[in-house]
C-alpha cells in the first residue's frame, strides 16, 4: 500500500535541510567582502605611504623639496638649492682685427703705418640662474655680472691702451646637450684713457675725440663645461667704441674677432651638469598692454656743411631732451611690440651759416675762424614723430629697438630715424634709460639718457 506524503510537507522538509547551508554560505561571502575592503585600505594606507618613503628619499638623494616655485605652478616635487644663483669668475682674451673706417687708422698718421689689430684682457665676474629653474626655463640659462678691461693698439701714443668698466648678459641659443650650449653675450659700458685728437699734439687722430667713449660689444661661442667647476668659452664678437656724437671726431673704432676664455663657477653643483627628470611647470603669460615713459636729455655737436660743400664742426655742444611714450603689447615673458610717440628738442638742428640770427666766433683747430654759425628759432628745433617699437625683455635688462619717422619737424628733423636702447629696471615700474638715435640708417644724432616709468605693468614675477 502506497503511503502518501504530502508535497507541502516535502517542501518544508527540504528548505528545513538547506537553509542553515545558505545561511552558512552567505556568512561567508559577507566576511571575504569583509576582508577585501579591509585589503583595499591596507593597500591604500601602503601606497599612500610609499609615496611618502619616494617624496622622502628624493629629497635625501637629490635636494629636492616641495612647493619651491609655487608662483611657477608647481604643486609637485620640485628642486630645492641652497643658493638661488651660480656665481661664477671669468677670464678672457681677445684678439681683434681693427676695421679700417677712417684715414688714420688705415695709415695716414704719425707713424704711417695702418692700425689693424688689437688685443684685450677681460675680467668678469657674474651670476647665473640655476638650472631646472623657472628662470632658467624662461629666459635660457640667463646671466649677467660686470666685467673690467684693458686693451691696447699698438700704438699707445696715438690711441692710448683704455681701461673698460662695463655690464654684460648672455644667454642660451641652442643646447647640444647638458655640458654644451651655443651662447650670446652682449657688453656695454665705459672706456677710459684714450689719447684724443689734439690740434697741436695728436692731430692726425681722426677716430677718437675724447678721453672717454661708449662701448658696445656682442658675440656668439660655445660654451663647454669641463668639470663642476670650470667652462671653457671659444667664439668671436664685434666692438664698437664711440663717444656718441658729444665730441668731434666721432669716426670711432671698430673691431671683430676671437674670444678664448676660462669661467670658474663658485658654488656650482655636479646635479647641474645633468639632465633632471622634474621640470617645473611656466604658467601662461598674461598678455597685456603696458604703456612706457620715458624723459631723457643729452648733449651732441654738430657738423654743418659749407659752401665748398666741406662739413665743419659748429661750434661747442648743444642741448638735447625729449620723450617717448610708448603703449607696449606684451606676447609673452620675453617680447613686447608696440608705437611709441617720440618728441624732441635739439639745439643744434638746422644750425647753418649765413642769414645771421645768433652769432658765434669759434676756432678750434677745423679751420672756422672767424666762421659765423647761426641757431635758428626754436619751431625749427622741435620735432614730434612716430615709431615703431620692439622689445627683448631679460631679467634686470631690456634690449629696445625702433624705427620711425617725424611727421612734425623741419631741416634736419625730416627723414628717417632709428632708435636702440638699454632699459635697466631700477624697481618694478622704472628704469633707467639708455639709448641712441641715428638718422637714415647712418648719420648718428644724440644720446638718449633718462629715466622711464612703466604703467599697468602685469608682467608676472619670476622665481630665480
């Protein structure tokens, strides 16, 4: 006899058998995600620490630090020095040809011999950004430091052996790799203890008329670092030496050749000499417009032509003073372009000869006794004009360069113009002024010595 079983009875039988094994396992699934999570976080909380063990150690080993630049934007390790800048002793020799630009320094003087070479020795001292900087990375490996010269023609009693006392930068044109660069460098200063014309002693000088004349220097070498310690310089370079037009003569003298030279760096380290695996992050430059004013004054003679069609030199020096005032779009940390609105005085425009209005006796040895020299009404010595401007911006120097023409100016004061100037920052929005101005490419004009003042300047400050 078949016994009947209920299949609800069945079904609760079973569920009876299984739960407590689908309890069990259940339980235990809620422990291995337990333990995961708990795996998860140990494993966190040790990479969290391992970064801290690497921060640590790069420190140790490298000298690296956190947070050095952080007006650069770097939030990461970044390179920390003692030192913000490599001081560096210098030495140089300099070969030169001398250009034969005028009739004495071809031949046509005491000796009778051409002058056409010369020699100087350079001492320079300068400090330099250290690399992986934010300095470094913007402006190139920058430097800059003065330097102390004495060079000699050959003939020191027509020309004499000048002392030179000048400022000086260069930077990085190319890099071959991390001991080998391609450089520039660029001088300007003072030379002192020239033997000028002299109508009675030295008249056959036709180049230099003062003691005392501007310098101007620049070049291109390579640049090789030897050790931790010493780079080793070979290149050429072109010098100008010129007492801007204050004196007559002003032919000048022109130079190029070699420059050898040997630099010791201070404080320099062996990190400095390879290449680092951080480099520190150069925020976007804020474009901006700033506006640039610039008073400047200066004395200059003057060479006026005569009927014979000879140019003499007028008699003593005349004053000179004016403005720019420049709106200067700012593209990025190291160029500005802009217009700037030029004008001047200059006491000696349009001096001329006959039609009497301020008369003058003069003899100084150029045969103008007894000449009668005549300063016009001063609407004929004003000018105002418009020039095109661009600028190379570095730290502490500002290389300016201008083309323009006066569109208000009579005589002399038509025509072409050219302006180069050196911009020295005294604090954040003022300058010294330095410059020169040339007419049509050729005839110089007048010193250019003031001092600026920068408007709405929003140029960032950079870390060294």
């Amino acid at each position: 006899m078949r016994v009947k079983i209920p299949r609800r009875e069945i079904i609760l039988f079973c569920s009876a058998l299984l739960f407590p094994v689908a309890s069990l396992c259940a339980q235990e699934v809620g422990q291995e995600v337990k333990e995961v999570r708990q795996d998860v976080e140990q494993l966190q909380q040790d990479v969290r620490e391992l970064r801290e063990e690497v921060r640590r150690l790069q420190e140790e080993l490298h000298g690296f630090r956190r947070n050095s630049f952080p007006q650069c934007g770097m939030d990461t390790v970044a390179p920390y020095v003692p030192h913000r800048f490599i001081h560096r002793l210098g030495i140089e020799a300099r070969p030169q040809y001398v250009f034969p630009t005028n009739p004495f320094l071809q031949g046509e003087n005491e000796r009778w011999k051409p002058i056409q070479s010369s020699f100087a020795a350079h001492l320079k001292y300068s400090f330099k950004f250290r690399p992986n900087t934010c300095a470094d990375r913007i402006y190139g490996g920058a430097y800059q430091g003065f330097g102390l010269a004495v060079t000699t023609f050959g003939d020191r009693k027509q020309l004499g052996d000048p002392v030179t006392f000048y400022v000086f930068q260069g930077a990085r044109i190319a890099r071959f790799n991390p001991r080998l660069s391609l450089n520039y460098e660029w001088n300007f200063g003072l030379s002192a203890g020239w033997k000028p014309y002299d109508n009675d002693y030295n008249s056959y000088n036709g180049a230099v008329g003062s003691r005392v004349n501007a310098y101007l220097n620049a070049g291109i070498y390579l640049n090789w670092s030897l050790s931790r310690y010493f780079d080793f310089i070979i290149g050429g370079d072109f010098t100008h030496f010129s007492n801007g037009n204050t004196k007559f003569p002003n032919a000048g003298v022109n130079t190029t050749g070699a420059k050898i030279g040997l630099v010791y760096n201070f404080n320099r380290e062996e990190s400095d000499l390879t290449k680092s695996l951080v480099k520190p992050y150069i925020p976007r430059f804020p474009r901006h417009i700033s506006y640039d004013l610039v008073l400047f004054g200066s004395w200059r003679r003057k060479g006026v032509y005569v009927e014979s069609g000879k140019q003499i030199a007028s008699p003593g020096s005349y004053p000179v003073a004016g403005f720019n005032f420049a709106p200067m779009y700012n593209l990025n940390y190291k160029l500005r372009f802009g217009v700037s609105l030029d004008g001047v005085y200059d006491g000696s425009a349009n001096v001329y000869t006959e039609d009497r209005i301020v008369e003058y006796d003069y003899d100084g040895g150029s045969g103008t006794s007894g000449r009668r020299f005549l300063v016009p009404g001063i609407q004929h010595q004003l000018a105002l004009g418009l020039s095109g401007r661009a600028e190379y911006v570095m730290p502490f120097f500002t290389i300016s360069v201008g083309l323009g023409t006066n569109v208000l100016g009579r005589g002399d004061l038509r025509g072409l113009y050219q302006v180069f100037a050196l911009k020295i920052d005294v604090t954040r929005s003022s300058f010294l002024h330095i410059g020169y101005n040339l007419q049509n490419f050729q005839t110089p004009n007048y010193l250019m010595l003031g001092l600026g003042f920068r408007f709405n300047n929003k140029y960032p400050k950079v870390r060294h």
